[in-house]
C-alpha cells in the first residue's frame, strides 16, 4: 500500500472530508488532494506525517514507513515483525525515561550472559 491510499482509506475511516483534515494538520486541502493521489511530486515533510498520524490517530511509524522516511539505521527493525511490533509497542507505552534505562540495561546484561 502506498502513503497516500492509507491516508485516504484512515481519512474515511474517520468520517473526514479532505477538507477537514486539511483544516486540522493546516495545508491546503489541494496539497492533501495530491498526497493521497500520488501526485505530489515529493514525499511530504516528517512534520507533516506526524501531523497526519495524529489527526487521523494512527500510526505515525506505519505512515513514515510508506513514505520511505524511514533511516537506514532503523529499517532492519521495520523489516522483522516481531522486532516492529515490539519497537511500537514500547513507544506507546514508555513514557519515563528512568523506564527506557532500565530496559536498556536489562539487554545490555542479557547480551552479556550470550
């Protein structure tokens, strides 16, 4: 699926005219008109998808993805599903950084014991 069908099909999902959404992530609904049809010529700003994600209350890493924004760092995680899954799922869920710590050293000493 590309990023502007999944834009499209979550917009109707949501009961929300191009114009609506337009209005709440503030473009132009032309510009939201060509994301969703694949004629924009460019893949919109990171800013813009997080704006989108939001609005729409979806995934903002799905999104990013499609739109190939995605460092080359980061795109062995998106490429195994269970890796995916769980890099989501602690993102939505941690929200203290002492937490984040923790998780960390928990790998760290588990790589130590390989």
């Amino acid at each position: 699926m590309k990023l502007g069908e999944r834009i499209r099909e979550l917009r109707k999902q949501k009961h929300l005219t191009q114009r609506q959404l337009a209005e709440l992530i503030g473009v132009d609904f032309t510009y939201l008109s060509k994301i969703e049809n694949g004629r924009l010529g460019y893949t919109p700003s990171t800013k813009t998808i997080h704006d989108l994600a939001n609005a729409l209350e979806a995934d903002e890493l799905e999104l990013l993805e499609l739109a190939g924004k995605i460092p080359p760092s980061m795109e062995r995680i998106f490429r195994d599903k269970e890796a995916s899954q769980f890099f989501r799922r602690a993102t939505q869920t941690i929200h203290n950084p002492q937490v984040w710590k923790e998780l960390l050293q928990y790998l760290e000493k588990r790589t130590e014991n390989e």
